[in-house]
C-alpha cells in the first residue's frame, strides 16, 4: 500500500498499516555488522556437530551412488511395470523444493512484497541447492552418467539428434535453464553484498577472493541504475520459470497414456505442490537459522506468519487438486482411471496415499489459527509433515500409477531397496551440508536489499515507495 | 596525495543530504558528478540526470532471437536434417518445440540482462577504480553516501570541487586520482590468485590427458560389456558338437547367393550380364574389384598387382588378348569357382556384386584399348 506523504498514519486503520519490516533499531551499519560478522567469526561447536551429520548422510548418499555405478540399476527396487520409481520421486520433489525460492525472490519481488527481501537470499541459495540435488537421479538414472552429456542435441560422429517432441529432452532444457537462471539472480543480488564484505574483512585471503567474486563493485549511481533494472528483468524472466519447470516436469507424466498420469490438471497441480512443499522447507530452514543465527530482529514473526499463510493456501490448492483427481476419475467414466484413483485410497499403496492426504491437507489446516502461525512447535509439525507428505505425493502418482495400469498380466508389487534409501538420504545430506556451507561463507541475508527498505533508507520526499 | 587528481569525493551521513548535495555539485559545473551509495536511492537518476537504461531493448531483442534460435534449430533437426516419425506426429509439427523455444528466450535473455548489465553498461569487472582504493569505500559498501565530482582532465581544479562539496555539506572530502586502466586489475593478490586458478587448469588438463592416454581402458561399469552370452567362434558346451554358433539348416541360401555358374567354363560362356550399364554398377563394380581383385590382377587388370611379387605366382593379365575377347559369363564362372591358383569368392560376393566387377572388368579392358571413337563419345 502507497502512503501518501501527507496521510499521517494515524488516519489509517490499524489493520490496514504494514507492520515494520523489522525489530528494534536496525541501521544500516548494525544491518551489516549482524549479518556479514558470520563468515569472519568461527563457527559454534554446534555447527561443527550438525556439519558431521550432513557429512555423514552425504557420504551414505555417495556410497550408495557408487554401488549402484559398480552393480547396475538392478541395485535398486526398479522393475518391470515401474521402472520409474525412487529417482524419479526424488528428482520431482528436490525440483519442486527449489520453487520456493525463486517464487519469494521473483514473484514476490515483482508484487512489491517489501517482506520478501530478509528471507530471499537464503530462498535462493536453497534453490540452487535443491535443483543440484535434483540433476543427480536423472543423471544416475540413465545408469551411465558419463554418457550423459548424450542428452544435448550436438553434432556427433553418429549423426543422431535429439528427440525435440520428447517431454524429457523438454526436461533437460527446462532443468538447465531454471539452474541457470537461478544462479544468476542469486550471484546478481550476491554483488553488492560481497563488496561490503570485502570492504570489511581483514585478512587477506578473503580479501582476495571477495574483490574477484565482486568484480570491482563500488556502488556508483549508474551501476546501481543498471543493476535495478536488470534485476527487475531477471525476476520477470525467472517468474516465468518458477510456472515453467514444473508445468514441463508434469509434461513428462501428463503427456503419457498411463491412467492417473495423463490429465490435463498436472502442471498448476505440480506447480502449486512445488511452491507448497519449498515453503515448507523454507519455513523449516528459517526457523533454525532465525534461532541459532540470532538474526531474530530481521527474520520476524511476521515473516513466518506470512509464509505459513502462503503454505495455508498452497494446502487448499492441493486439496482442490486432489478432489479434481477423484472427479475427473468418476466423471470419466474410464474405468481404468477409475481403478487407477481406487488404488490410491484403498489399494496396496492406499496407506501412501493417507499419509498424502493427511500431510498435505489435513495437519495445514491448523494454520488457519493465528496461534499456531505464531508457534514454533506447529510450524514445524506442518513443515514436516508438508515435506514427508509432498514426498509422498509423488510416490503415489509415479508408484500407484505404474505398478498397475492396463495390463493386468504386467502388474506387479514395487519394492524399493536400501540403497534407493541411501541415495534419498544423501541427496538430504547434500542439501544440508550446501546450506550449512552457504551460512557460514556468504551472507544469509541480502543486506542491500534490507538496508533499502529501513526506516530513513530513502530520501524523505520520495515516500514508501520500494525498489530493491 | 596524488599530484594530478581527477576526482573529489564528498561524503554524506543521510540520503536526505545527498540528494540535497547532488544539485549544487551538478550546478558548479567542474565535471560529472556521480553518486556512490551503499543500496539503490530512489530518484536519485532523475537528480542526476541520468538517461534510462538500455537493457530492456537488449533483453527483448536478444529473447527474441532466443525464440528464433530454438525454433529455427528444433525445426532443421527434426523437420529437414533428421525427420524421424515419433507419436504418429509429422516430421515438422511445430507445436512440440514450443516449451524449448521458451527455455532458451529465457536463457537469452536472462544472460543478456545480467551480463550486459555488468560487462557491458557497468564495463566491470574494473578494480582500477580510485574510488575502491579510496579510504572512504569501507563507508560507502556500508552506510555512507558520497558524492563525487569526476573529471579525467588535467586542468581539473579540484579544490574548487572540494570546496563545492564542502559547501553543499559534506562532512568529510578525500581527493583521488585517475583510474588505473592498466589490464584490469590492480591488486598483486588478485594477479596471483588468478595465476593460481590458471595454474591449477593446466595441471588439471594435463592430469585427465596423462590419465587417459595411460589408462585408456578404464571402464568404470564394464557389467553391459560382459555379457554372459555365446560369442561366435566360441565354444559352448549347451550344443552337441560343441560349437557356440551353429550351421545354417542344410540347403539354406542366403539372399543374393544362389548357386550360379555351376556347370563348366564352357557352359557359363552363354550367360548374359543381367546389370545395366549406368555410374553407379561401375562404382560398385570398382569398389568390389579393389576390394578383392586389384591385389593380385593389378590396379590395370594387367596381372600386376602389390602381392605379385611377394607370391610369385602369375596372376592373369586380363588385358591379354585371350581375356579381351572372353565372354561375360567365363569371367563371371571365374569369380564364381576360382581357377588355377585363384580361389572361388562366391561365398562373399553376391550374384549382383560378381556380375558389376564383369562390367568393370570391361570398362578396364576398354580403358587401356581406346579406339579414336572412344575419345568422341566422351566429347561434348
């Protein structure tokens, strides 16, 4: 809401006024003095502990990788119907995780969302960490990694090409581009923030690494001019990808025959449950980071309130969702469809299907209460439960789908093996150990972009109006 | 302090200071003045005079040329250079490339804006700036706002630009020098730690080279190699008589193979040469005869070939007289049953194979006789 220089805030009900953005006295000197001291202190022993862990479920995740390298894909539980199985599941969820972050660093910014600037950064790098997790099952999948690189349409010796019509070579540009793009507008937004470190930092090895990384950034009128409007563009552009990437991963299910695959719902269905379970584990992340960073006076309350609404709402798209499915498999008439939903509540899997239903529309619903948008222990339980029950969600449209469709001679039972576990479990790893890495390296918080939204950060006649 | 300074800064503790500065220093006329600010200020452009950035016409002309590129790459591929049916769709169904024709707008596009953004309008990386040496930046990345008055000239007076900021109610105001425009860097460190990653690449490139030149063989998954599957020409303990691969059932013929010419020389002297005379028999003819004839008949036909020597044997001079005036068919029951010294190649050239290398034979026997009326037919 635009307030007029001459409205005194007094006339404007209370409800109506936007809270302040932060806690407390925060200038721009103090802003940096929080945030950029993480890389130049030493980490906690706690830190060093949680690193351990990470560490060790990274290496369960690439012990299990090498094993199925020396044995073949045999080593996991994928079998004739379901050859898609725990690396598909795994490569939809660690995509979709990703989602959140550039909705909060994009749409938000193209919205004005002033709030979105203390917690983008750290949506961001969870973004990119998420797709690197992500790009591993497709690569393991094809079950020669080093072949891979068969993927991208270049002239070869056997003059082949790639199939355009095919929604996985649609994937692979898709996935590329959205990793691309990220990591642009986070090293984009990264630049003036690793110039203040630069700026800081006493020893001379970071010095080193941080004038290179800044590239010379000195904050000119200009530059800043430039850097505005590019960054403007670059969330237009990524806007556009956060409904891409996972409309064309859903290409790759709905653009198929198989009953429970083929409808016309699944890419805002899968785009909904992308931003629905990477709030959730933003929402999980933040929390921690808000507690044992102490950046309590800049990631608020209001913040987490925010989010936990934007997970509420997310919750009751994917309970419409789900309706739709049961619908369309009624009002068909096709009876395959129809067995196909059945399974899903009542078949083996029925069980997946519950946990599907009960994480993801059911436990949200206690954030219609502004009590438990305000409490920790609530918050969690649903993050959780949104993240275990977005896991599962793809496990009942890929498993329930494929392991009985039109040919009953075919079907069969999927069962996943321990080293389907291990490689899940290290992908986790992964992405905790990038994001313990990331806090304690580079600032968690987009400082500038804070810095421009305190109170007095503009000159006083140009009013509330924002730009990153 | 330098002895020719280019450009005097001015220091500002509030926003609201700046802006108020910016239109006197603008008004003293001493040079460009630009602005160093630790966030974007709003409407400073505007105070500064600044023109709108160009980076929106760039992104949108090279999104476009994006599109076009996909489009226009996918189309050649699967409609022209590559046409292969898949989905029962026809080879230049446009629709399917749409979602990568997005992609790459996007990719165009977002790589415009940002690189254009630094490299081209910002023209950084640039770490000769006399502002990031200044003592002042450890303010301005922080929570300072300065404002310079820059003028790369000689005859820049900059006590007058110091003065006009004090005025204009800086609080502090530090002189700089030019810009150090030396190959892009100024900082030992930094040349060092460039030479470093450049260091490493090398001895990365040659550590895969040496790897991979010693270890040539080094499969990481051989299991799709090592099949365990029968081999031709392996033995196999499943069949009777111990052979992995079997004889054909008795009395099959492969295509192209049934037994001709099986009578006498003299009798085959009757067979007509089935093949027409056109480019491409006398192409398949030469292939098949420099395959299999040239290294004993000769490159000529003359009976002089790379093996003569080393054999000792006397292969036949097919440009003899007596091989000029044969029929097809004895050349064609040569081929077929060998004769003398030289072994019978039906097993491996087929009936249409054997009939072209008659024809070459032919054009061989011509080609080292030619007659007056020969050279006319070639004319024009």
């Amino acid at each position: 809401m635009k307030l007029d220089a001459a409205t005194s805030a007094g006339d404007i009900p209370e409800g109506l006024l936007e809270p302040a953005l932060t806690v407390g006295r925060v200038t721009p000197g103090s802003l940096d003095d929080q945030v950029l001291a993480f890389p130049e202190t030493k980490p906690p022993k706690q830190w060093y502990f949680a690193l351990a862990i990470t560490l060790t479920a990274a290496l369960i995740g690439v012990i299990s990788i090498g094993y199925t390298f020396i044995t073949g894909i045999g080593a996991w539980g994928n079998s004739s119907p379901v050859f898609w199985a725990f690396d598909i599941i795994n490569f939809v969820f660690w995509v979709g995780i990703g989602h959140a972050g550039t909705l909060i660093s994009a749409i938000l910014f193209l919205f004005r969302k002033r709030w979105r600037n203390a917690i983008a950064r750290f949506a961001e790098a969870m973004t990119i960490f998420a797709v690197i997790c992500a790009v591993i099952f497709p690569l393991i999948h094809v079950g020669r990694p080093w072949l891979a690189y068969w993927l991208f349409p270049y002239p070869n010796q056997r003059a082949l090409w790639t199939n355009f019509r095919s929604p996985l070579l649609w994937d692979v540009f898709a996935v590329n581009t959205y990793f691309s793009v990220s990591l642009m507008f986070w090293y984009l937004g990264l630049i003036p923030d690793i110039a203040s470190m630069r700026d800081r930092t006493t020893s001379k090895l970071r010095k080193v690494i941080y004038t290179i990384l800044a590239v010379g950034w000195r904050g000119a009128a200009t530059h800043w001019q430039h850097y505005e409007k590019a960054y403007l563009l670059l969330a237009g552009l990524a806007t556009g990808l956060v409904l891409s990437v996972h409309s064309v991963v859903s290409f790759d299910f709905a653009t198929s025959v198989v009953p429970g695959w083929h409808m016309t719902i699944f890419p805002p269905y899968f785009v909904a449950g992308a931003i629905f379970a990477g709030f959730a584990m933003v929402v999980m992340v933040l929390v921690v980071v808000r507690e044992t960073m102490e950046l309590k006076n800049l990631i608020t309350m209001r913040h987490l309130d925010v989010m936990n609404k934007v997970i509420l709402s997310m919750s009751c798209i994917m309970g419409y969702s789900y309706m739709m499915e049961g619908f369309t498999a009624w009002y068909s008439m096709n009876e395959f469809l129809h067995h196909g939903f059945m399974n899903i509540v009542t078949g083996t899997y029925g069980w997946a299907g519950w946990v599907t239903i009960s994480c993801n529309i059911l436990i949200p619903q206690i954030l219609w209460f502004k009590k438990a948008r305000a409490s920790y222990f609530w918050m969690i339980l649903v993050a959780v439960g949104v993240t275990i029950g977005m896991w599962f969600e793809r496990f009942v449209i890929i498993v329930i789908s494929l392991h009985q469709d039109f040919l009953p001679s075919a079907w069969r039972i999927y069962k996943p093996t321990m080293v389907d576990f291990g490689v899940l479990l290290g992908t986790f790893g992964i992405f905790f150990t990038l994001v313990l890495l990331f806090a304690r390296v580079l600032p968690v918080i987009a400082t500038t972009e804070v810095k421009a939204i305190l109170p007095d950060a503009q000159p006083s006649h140009h009013g509330d109006e924002h730009h990153a | 302090m330098p002895e020719t300074s280019y450009s005097v800064l001015g220091i500002f503790e509030t926003p609201d200071a700046l802006m108020k500065a910016i239109p006197k220093a603008r008004a003293a006329k001493l040079g460009e003045v630009e602005a160093y600010t630790p966030y974007p200020i709003h409407g400073i452009d505007d105070a500064l005079g600044h023109r709108k950035s160009p980076l929106g016409g760039m992104v949108l002309v090279m999104g476009i040329l994006g599109a076009i590129t996909a489009f226009g790459f996918q189309y050649w591929i699967s409609a022209i250079d590559y046409p292969i049916i898949t989905g029962g769709k026809a080879a230049n169904s446009w629709e399917a490339f749409i979602p990568i024709m997005f992609e790459v707008t996007v990719l165009f596009a977002t790589f415009t804006a940002g690189l254009g953004m630094l490299f081209l309008l910002n023209k950084l990386p640039f770490f000769g700036h006399p502002v990031l040496s200044s003592k002042s930046i450890t303010g301005i990345t922080r929570d300072r706002y300065a404002l310079a008055i820059e003028a790369e000239d000689e005859s820049f007076d900059s006590a007058a630009a110091a003065q006009t900021l004090k005025d204009a109610g800086a609080i502090e105001v530090e002189i700089l020098p030019a810009p150090d425009r030396s190959p892009f860097l100024t900082s030992n460190f930094i040349l060092r730690a460039l030479g470093g990653i450049f260091t490493a690449c090398v001895v990365a490139g040659l550590a895969m080279f040496f790897l991979t030149k010693w270890f040539p063989l080094l499969a990481p998954m051989k299991y799709m190699q090592d099949q365990p599957r029968l081999n031709a020409q392996k033995a196999s303990t499943f069949f009777k008589d111990g052979h992995g691969m079997q004889q054909p059932v008795a009395g099959t013929v492969a295509r192209g193979f049934l037994p001709t010419a099986t009578g006498t020389q003299e009798e085959a002297a009757s067979l007509v040469n089935p093949l027409p005379r056109t480019k491409e028999v006398f192409a398949e003819g030469r292939k098949v005869y420099v395959n299999r004839c040239e290294v004993c008949h000769g490159s000529l036909g003359n009976g002089v070939g790379s093996l003569t020597a080393a054999y000792g044997g006397k292969p036949a001079n097919l440009q003899s007289q007596m091989f000029r005036e044969y029929p097809d068919g004895k050349i064609y029951w040569a081929i077929v049953n060998g004769k003398n010294a030289m072994p019978s190649h039906a097993p491996y050239l087929s009936e249409n194979e054997r009939w072209a290398v008659v024809h070459y034979v032919r054009a061989l026997q011509r080609a080292q006789n030619a007659k007056d009326e020969d050279l006319k037919v070639v004319a024009p």
